[in-house]
C-alpha cells in the first residue's frame, strides 16, 4: 500500500486566507496607530512565514507578522577581509536609539490592546486567537547588512535582512525576502510544483505527529521548505505518487551535506547555529516519511 493520489492531492491545497487576511489587517492597523510611542519612528510592518510563501495548509493558524526598526541596522562583517574591516570600524557611529528600546515600546503598546492575550516568547510576542482572530506572532527586528564589501559609505556592497534577539541575548540574523524570493523563484521553475509538494511534506509532517511518529518540532516547516528548495528541479512533477517518491527518493540518496537554506545565505546544516536544522532530525524526517508513505 501507499499514500494514495487523493491523499497527496488534497494535501497539496492551500488552506483557507480569509481568516489570516483579516487577523493580519487588524494587527497591522494595530501596529501602525498613530498614538503609539514609537508612532514617529521610521519602521515597516510585514508578514513572513506561510501565509507569506503561499505554503499554509487546512488548520494552520499562527499568523507571522514582523515590524522592523530601520533607523538602525546590525552588521555581520565576518566575511570582510581585514582592510574592510578597519574601514568599516573607522566609518560606523553608535545610534542613539536601540532595537531593545524599540521591542519594549512596541511591547507596552500591544499590552494596553490585547491585555493577557499578549505574552513574551522566547523569539517573538505572542498574540493568542479569539473569536475570528488567529493567534498572532510578531517579531520585533532591525535591518540587518551582510557585508560583502566596505571601502567606505559611497563604496560598499552588502546583503539586507533582519535580525532579533532572543530572550537570552542571542542575536538571530535571517533573510526573510531573500527566502521568499528564492522560493517563488523555485516555484516557477517546477512549473508550481514547488510550494504544491511543500503543503504535501507539511501535511504529512503533521500527520506523522498525530501518529507519535515523530516529535512535535523535529521538521519546522522553515526548514522543509529549504529541504525542497534542494531538490533538482527535474525531480518535481508527474502524478502526485510520482512527484512524491522521486522528491523524498532524491532527497534519501543524495549527499545532503552542502545544502543551503531557501535563502541561500546559510547551509541548512550545522551542529550547534541557532539558524539551521540539525542533519540528524532531517535523516529521521525523510526516513519516517518514506516508512508512511509505504506502510499508508
């Protein structure tokens, strides 16, 4: 036996957007009222994650909203060589007004709206659902550069993103667009396979869960999607059984080693990085996947 064409068909839908539609839009007016206390502060509010990608499925409901600070940006110049570097350290002034200062006015704001709803997680606020809204989490960020080059202000190259801090001070840099960009991109070269075939891993995913296959948290659907990002794009297509098997069959034989995240800023492997999946949680994902698939 094996997953049938239906199955795989119906997981491959995307869910329902009214709901997050709405949520989103509340939220946003929420954020961008004129009488908060960071109303005069240069920032932009906008959405990452599923809803964002076009990769929600039926039950999904965290609505991923970001507002990012860009009056100041955080450097990563590891890659510079070391005239840059002094350069850079020569170029650069201190901002008179910080990332922390912004997250806690953002913070006090959204208490006086959502009260007890409201709760500080370790990455994000957390906003819990009720009524017709989602729960909500939004991510308070800066810019980020990755700096590829810096001779001076009128001389440079870099690399935009976001970055945030955790609650234990741990700085987390990130290229939503860039991972956005490269999975539209990806999409167009599968012929819309692509995002298809990541709402069918989501869904299994998901399903394996509810089974106790698997650990809740194993395969975050950040990392499926780079996962699939991988993935030639000749091996997406054919009926749903067969972009299925060639995709997870692919992805069980081919050194995996050197795989990017979708935004192709990271490898999407490392032991200890707060930013990538764990090689031994994707080996247990794709070999649990393909014992369901066969055993359905």
């Amino acid at each position: 036996m094996a997953l049938s064409e239906q199955q795989l068909s119906t997981w491959s839908k995307q869910g329902p957007t009214a709901q997050f539609t709405a949520t989103y839009e509340t939220l946003r007016n929420v954020l961008a009222d004129g009488q908060s206390p960071y109303a005069k502060r240069d920032y932009t509010i906008f959405l990452q994650g599923s809803y964002k990608n076009d990769t929600n499925t039926y039950g999904e409901s965290d609505v991923d909203v970001c507002i990012r600070l860009n009056e100041v940006f955080y450097t990563d110049i590891d890659q510079l060589p070391a005239d840059d570097k002094a350069a850079w350290n020569t170029a650069r002034s201190d901002a008179t007004y910080s990332l922390q200062q912004f997250k806690a006015e953002v913070t006090a704001w959204l208490t006086t709206k959502y009260g007890s709803s409201l709760s500080v997680g370790s990455k994000a606020l957390l906003i819990k659902g009720g009524g017709a809204r989602r729960d909500a989490d939004v991510l308070v960020c800066a810019k980020l550069r990755r700096y590829h080059r810096f001779k001076s202000w009128q001389d440079q190259s870099y690399t935009e993103g976001i970055c945030f801090f955790r609650t234990d001070g741990t700085r987390i840099d990130n290229f939503p667009t860039l991972h956005s960009d490269n999975c539209t991109a990806k999409h167009q070269a599968t012929k819309s396979w692509f995002k298809h075939t990541v709402r069918i891993y989501k869904n299994l995913r998901n399903a394996m869960i509810d089974k106790k296959l698997i650990t809740d948290g194993l395969a975050p659907s950040y990392f499926l999607e780079g996962l699939l990002y991988n993935v030639q794009d000749a091996q997406f297509g054919g009926t749903e059984q067969q972009n299925f098997c060639d995709t997870i069959n692919w992805l069980n034989t081919t050194d995996r080693s050197k795989f990017v995240c979708a935004s192709g800023m990271y490898y999407l492997f490392h032991d200890t990085s707060p930013v990538t999946w764990r090689a031994g949680a994707c080996t247990t994902f794709i070999t649990a996947a393909i014992g369901y698939y066969n055993s359905a």
